[in-house]
C-alpha cells in the first residue's frame, strides 16, 4: 500500500505527535519514512544597515537554521531507529514552506504525506494561515492528517 510517508516535522510538540504517529503507522505498513524540514527563508530587511552587515545576519541565520534542522531529524532518526523503522532526513531553506512539502513528496518517491494541525478553528486560520489546508489543496498525494 504505502511505501514511503514524507513527515514534515519543525521540531515543536506537535512534531513530536507526527513522529510518533507517522512510526507507529510505518511500521506496521513496513514503509520507510522520510522527515522533512522546511525552513522559511530570511527576508533581509535593509533599514539603515550597511549590506556587509546584512549578509552576516543572513548568513547567521541560515546557519542556525541548519542546526535546528539536523537536531529536528536527528531526534526524529533515533526514534526511527529505536522502532525499526527505515528513516531518511531531508531540510531545505525555501521561500513557500507549503510547496516545499509537496515538492520534496514527489522528489524523494513519497506516495503518502502524513502532517499534524494545531487545530486552531476558522480564526486561527484566517491569521496565521494552514499549512496543512495549502498542502492538501496543492498535492496529488493522499495526506494522513494527525490532530
């Protein structure tokens, strides 16, 4: 049936749910699960700051970015391994966080994106937006929708 479930994690609590979810589902399919972090990209913001001091701000923030990253999948490889479950970890800093998850489903085989919600109701979504809601709107793929 399923093969390959690409889980989109960030590395908060609700992360923790897709991991744990997305596992147990993996092993009981014998499917192998691919952890993707998509890290917005910094805007620079010129204001009155020379542009050498521009490029080190974005510079340092792309590097805190891929730490968080590599500890998000790390954790998330450890549990993966503590299941016997196979695991690949991918991240990438991208401009639609949104796109990125339907576009690393197709590059990497997936056939399945498995994605938590927070939840927040009518309001919640008209500030802060759904990832979950734009992945679902925009993918081909079946999506396992975690609460």
């Amino acid at each position: 049936m399923y093969q390959r479930l690409l889980v989109p994690v960030d590395g908060s609590e609700l992360s923790d749910r897709a991991m744990d979810g997305s596992l147990a589902l993996a092993k009981q399919l014998g499917a192998a699960v691919i952890g993707f972090v998509a890290e917005p990209l910094m805007a620079p913001v010129s204001g009155s700051r020379p542009p050498a001091m521009l490029e080190d701000e974005v510079m340092g923030h792309d590097a805190m970015t891929e730490a968080h990253a590599r500890e998000v999948l790390s954790r998330f490889e450890a549990r993966a391994r503590e299941a016997g479950v196979a695991f690949e970890g991918h991240h990438d800093q991208v401009p639609n966080v949104d796109r990125a998850i339907i576009a690393a489903a197709e590059s990497h085989g997936c056939d399945i994106i498995v994605m938590v919600t927070h939840g927040r109701g009518a309001f919640g979504e008209f500030l802060f937006g759904s990832h979950t809601k734009a992945v679902l709107a925009g993918s081909q793929l079946p999506l396992l929708v975690l609460h």
